[in-house]
C-alpha cells in the first residue's frame, strides 16, 4: 500500500479533530487512539522509508512531526479533562 506524506497529515488531522470533541470522560480513550495513530503513522514512514519513496532524513522528520502531534493531543486531552 502507498501512503503519501499528505495522507499521513491528513490522518493526524482527522484524529486531531476528533481528540477536540472529546470530554473528560473519554480521556483516556482519546489517549489510546492518539497511541494507536501514532503508531500507524510509524508504520507507515518505515514503509515509505523502506519502500524507497522518502529517505531516512525524511523518515526522521515525519517522525519528530509525529511525537510533537502525540505530546500536542495528549495536552489537549488532558486540558479536556481538567475542565
């Protein structure tokens, strides 16, 4: 499967709206699917990465994109539930 890098984005958007309509109580669900797009988005720069289409250096930066996305939501979760 080919995955490109606006799909990725796109997916962390998507994810990132529904972290946004999330209430205190769903915390740690919303928590779990930041986990869970985290980790599909890491596997699919590895499989870019192995498949030729971006290069390592590009790997590295979808992947730092990634953590700061993870750190952003997981705030924002945590923001939710303080409200």
């Amino acid at each position: 499967m080919k995955f490109t890098k606006a799909t990725i984005i796109a997916s962390a958007a998507a994810m990132s709206l529904g972290l946004a309509a999330c209430d205190s109580a769903a915390e740690n669900e919303a928590e779990e699917n930041i986990e869970e797009m985290e980790d599909a988005r890491d596997n699919q720069v590895d499989a870019m990465e192995e498949a030729g289409e971006i290069t390592e250096d590009q790997a590295d930066a979808i992947d730092d994109q990634t953590d700061a996305m993870e750190e952003s939501m997981e705030e924002q979760a945590d923001e939710i539930d303080e409200m």
